[in-house]
C-alpha cells in the first residue's frame, strides 16, 4: 500500500499569498495605467463650411505664470509687545526699506519666522506679522499664502520673511528675483 503524503500547512498558505500577490499586482497595474484618450466628437453634418483660421496666440498667452522658485529674504526687527496698530505701522516702514523687491509684485508664498521667546509665541508673532504686512501692503500680500513659524536662533523680536513672487505669463523675467 501506498501512503500518500498530504502537503504543509506552509506550502498550503504560500499559494494563497502567491494568489494574493498576483491581484495585488493587477490592481497596481490597472491604476497606473494611463486612461484612454477621448475620441473627438464628428462635426455635425451639414454645410461644408471652411474654418475660418484663429487668431494666432501672443506670447504672453503661452507662457504659464507660477511661484517663482527663488524667494526674496528679509529680516527686521520689531517691537513683540505692541498693539496691532503700531505692529503695522513698524512691518510697513520695515518693509518700505525693501521697496526695490516688492515694488509692482504679487507675493504668491510667504514664510514668516518669528522670535519671541518660546515656539507659540514666535509663531503668534509671526502671524501678527503677516496680518501687519497685509493691511500695509494690501496689493502685495493681500492673495499671499502665508506660513508662521518660529526661530530659535534669533533674538527675541526678529522677523525673517522668505517671500515667493507670483510670476505672470506676460512679466519679463527678472534675474534678481
């Protein structure tokens, strides 16, 4: 008499998880394929009309504005105990002396750190800063996405801000910026 061996338990399993390898594959490989294009609908019938040619496109209208790569630095520093009325009056003559930079821009990012003793109180002033900077310079900063932190390194009261400019399709570029 013959006596047959029944498989592992092991040998049993690895051919599930070989399964299950195999679906999971699939599913990765559905996904990351490409949908197909869609198929342009045919012109409605009718006259044989000849189109009539467009308007060729300015350069400006090719050209794709963004966020410019390289942010403009500035450092100031501030009087953290103020009220919010003098804290503008202090971030618009802080960044008066910038003018250079910001003069007929648009800031598209701005990273404020802040230093005002500990983390949340160097981030609140940040915050503070970047409302300041947007009441005094409303066509600047007004659409900014903005980011507070805090810095550790810097002396209670100082304001460094890494402002990105919006670039726009038809603005020269600038190699300052």
């Amino acid at each position: 008499m013959t006596i047959r061996r029944r498989p592992t338990t092991s040998i049993l399993l690895a051919g599930w998880l070989f399964a299950d390898l195999l679906l999971g594959l699939t599913i990765i490989m559905l996904g990351a394929q490409a949908p197909p294009a869609i198929p342009l609908s045919p012109r409605a019938a009718g006259g044989t009309a000849t189109p009539s040619p467009s308007p060729t496109p300015s350069p400006c209208a090719t050209r794709i504005g963004g966020v410019r790569a390289k942010p403009v630095k500035i450092s100031f520093r501030i009087n953290p105990g103020i009220d919010d009325r003098a804290l503008t009056t202090q971030v618009q003559r802080s960044l008066l002396k910038h003018r250079d930079h910001l003069a007929g821009r648009h800031a598209g990012m701005v990273l404020t750190f802040g230093a005002n003793g500990d983390a949340g109180n160097g981030v609140h002033l940040a915050t503070r800063v970047n409302a300041a900077a947007r009441r005094a310079y409303p066509k600047i900063f007004g659409t900014a996405a903005t980011r507070n932190f805090h810095d550790l390194a810097a002396p209670s009261g100082s304001i460094s801000m890494e402002i990105y400019f919006v670039t726009d399709g038809c603005a020269p570029d600038n190699p300052k910026a």
